[in-house]
C-alpha cells in the first residue's frame, strides 16, 4: 500500500526495459523510451514527495546540526589543537534555508528474515548537496567563517516491515553505504603562525565533520526511527549482516618517499635513467613510519608502523574483520600513511602517500557460497597525480565468511 501511494507499484523486476532506464536516471529517461513523458510523470511523484518531505523538515535537521557541531565536533576539534590554542563555534552555526535534493531514486523490495513474511521497500538515491550554510569559528588570534558545505553520495532510505495499519510501516532507516565526501569553503581571518596551519584546520574539520556523519549514518550504522510495534529496536538498528571479511595487509612495494618531491620522480621517468630517492652513495634508509589504513563504511582498521622501509612487511597484527552489509555496494578504501609533523598545529598528523579503491563484489567473486580464502591480491596503489608518478603496489590477502 505505501509503494502505490509513493507511485512504484510496479515492481522492478517485472518493468519493461525503458522504464527501468528512466528509475535509473530521470535525465536520460528520454533516450531508452519514445514515451519520455509518460516516464517522467511515473518518476516525478516519487522525487517531488520525497524531496518534499526534506524541505518541510530542514529548518529541524538543521537545528539537529547545530546540537552536533556544539556537542560532538567542538569537543573533538578542541581535543586536536595544541596547548594553548582554543576553538569553538560562534552566533552562527546554521546549515542555511537551502534544503538536500535527492536524485536518481531507485526503488526495491526485499525480506529481511526469510522467516517472516514482512516486506521492507528500500530508496536508493544520489545525494549531491551544496548548501547555503554559515557557520562562525573562533581560534585563537583569528576567525574562521564555513560556507558552501558540500556532501555528496549514494544514499538509502528503507521503510522497515510494511504493514496494513497506518502509517503502514514498522521503522524508518537512513545510511550511507559508504562514506560520503565532504568539503566546504571557508573564508579566513587568521593571525600569525595560524594563518600557516590553515589547510590543518580545515582538514580537521572535514575530518571531524566526517566522523560525526560515520557514527550517526554510515553502515554498519544507521539513523533509525522506531514507529510503533512490529520491530524490536536493535533488529531496527543493526540487522543481521550478510558475512564477516577477513583481511590481511601482507606487505607493500615500491612506495614514494615522502621525502623527494613527486613531480621529481616524474622527471627521472623512464626506468632505465629513474633512480631511487636516495643516491647509491647514501646508504641510510629513507625517514619513514608508514602504516595501512583499511576503511570499510565507518569501520576503520589500522596496521601497526613500519619504520625505515618503502617496502614494508607486516609479519604479524595487521589481520582484520568486517563486517558486510552490503557487499554489492560498499567499497574497501585503502590509504598509506606516513606519521609526520609539519608545523606546529600538526599534532598526530599522518601524511597520505597512496590510496587504493576496490568494491568488495569484485573481490568476493566466487566466494559468497563458501567458507574459503580468498586469492592474494596485489593492489596497485596511486597518488594525487595518478599514473604520472610511480607509488608501488600492496599484497592483501583475505577470507570471506556467509552468516
């Protein structure tokens, strides 16, 4: 009943091709179907209600944000300034009167339990928001004013358990299958040796800002809402999940030293005139602390530090377990740090020297019927210029386990 009063009766796997062209992207509806117009008046009662909903309810959302900045990220920014160095938030602290549109949205059907015959229909949609906030922050010897806040990426809304009595279903969840990217601009009136740590700041308020959103609504965390009886509380918050990765950092070749300018390594390319970042005649191992940053939605796993080396080996302790929810759609983040300190605000400041990127359903091919080791895999890892600047590889090596 409430998928026919959102205007998705028809379920998707019984849609004609064109129709299921437009649910996935209203903008190119038109090119798989000559009737454009009726796809669009199908999709616009959907989009129109929901995004209803969301501008009727900002002005509360962005008090939500409020309470958050001044509860949860005051405290933890404050936590990362150095002795003597205050932060806070000022008079303004608003996400704006500009509300998120969600585009995009998808609409499914799926059993939580195969036991039970209650049905849950799940929104998949783009969220790419760029509001119109102001938020007022007071260091010590300047001012910081955030505008522009910027979040963008794949957001679900599932209506637990649908039942006959109204409001016909049993629970509410929102969540970000994986982290969703956040920036802002910001317009700065720092003084003296602040004005210096400027990109420190910001990048501690991303980071911050990020963290808050992780905890709250990024798998395996979710925002719930509880409406009425059908479902007890933690099969609302935490619903089983499908499997448990295992995952091992084995070691890493070829890393950069952070100590040799990147756009140096591109001019020493090709091979047979590339040297390493160290002539023959020093002989002293590269000034490095490298560790493994593992990211699967909140969960945030790290290697112990390897000392001295760009091509590290983890002998033991780097074995971790994630749990899946959806392995169709997460992904496995993976960052190589370097532990550095580059100015006097960088307290705990770890350098990024490479990423790598992979979804877990390519890496759990295979395997989701059986308890089994994965294959080793050796990922190539890449750094802010991509392919111009050579940034080795690292060897994982995994085991997937249905629940």
């Amino acid at each position: 009943q409430l998928a026919e009063e959102l205007g998705f009766d028809v379920p998707l796997q019984e849609c004609p091709e064109d129709f299921q062209a437009a649910l996935g992207d209203e903008e190119t509806a038109g090119a798989a179907s000559q009737n454009h117009g009726v796809m669009r008046s199908l999709l616009a009662p959907r989009n129109e209600f929901i995004n209803e909903i969301i501008e009727a309810q900002w002005p509360y959302v962005s008090q939500w944000f409020e309470e958050k900045l001044r509860q949860s990220v005051e405290p933890i920014l404050q936590e990362a300034m150095p002795t003597g160095i205050s932060i806070g938030f000022g008079r303004h602290c608003s996400l704006g009167t500009k509300p998120a549109f969600l585009r995009r949205i998808v609409a499914s059907k799926f059993r939580e339990d195969p036991l039970r015959e209650a049905i849950t229909v799940r929104l998949d949609a783009k969220l790419c928001y760029t509001g119109d906030c102001r938020v007022d922050v007071h260091v010590t010897g300047g001012s910081l004013v955030l505008r522009g806040l910027q979040i963008s990426g794949d957001l679900v809304i599932e209506l637990v358990h649908l039942k006959s009595q109204p409001p016909w279903f049993s629970g509410l969840r929102i969540y970000f299958c994986n982290k969703p990217k956040i920036d802002l601009a910001v317009q700065s009136q720092l003084l003296g040796v602040l004005s210096a740590n400027f990109d420190f700041i910001k990048t501690k308020l991303v980071d911050t800002l990020g963290s808050v959103v992780s905890s709250h609504a990024v798998l395996p965390n979710r925002f719930c809402l509880s409406i009425g009886e059908g479902i007890n509380e933690a099969d609302l918050r935490r619903p089983m999940p499908l499997g448990i990765l295992r995952l091992e950092v084995v070691e890493a070749k070829g890393l950069p030293d952070p100590g040799t300018s990147s756009w140096t390594d591109v001019l020493r390319w090709p091979w047979p005139f590339k040297k390493t970042s160290r002539t023959i005649e020093d002989n002293e191992p590269p000034e490095v602390d490298l560790f493994v940053e593992i990211v699967l939605g909140a969960q945030v796993k790290k290697t112990k530090v390897v000392s001295g080396s760009l091509n590290p080996t983890w002998a033991e302790g780097a074995v971790f377990d994630f749990l899946v929810d959806d392995p169709d759609r997460q992904l496995l983040n993976i960052t190589v740090r370097n532990n550095s300190k580059t100015g006097p605000l960088s307290r705990e400041h770890s350098q990024v020297l490479c990423t790598a990127a992979t979804s877990l359903a390519s890496m759990l091919e295979g395997q989701r019927q059986m308890i089994g080791q994965l294959p080793e895999i050796w990922l190539p890892l890449r750094s802010t210029l991509e392919s111009l600047v050579p940034t080795g590889s690292l060897k994982l090596r995994g085991e997937w386990r249905e629940l």
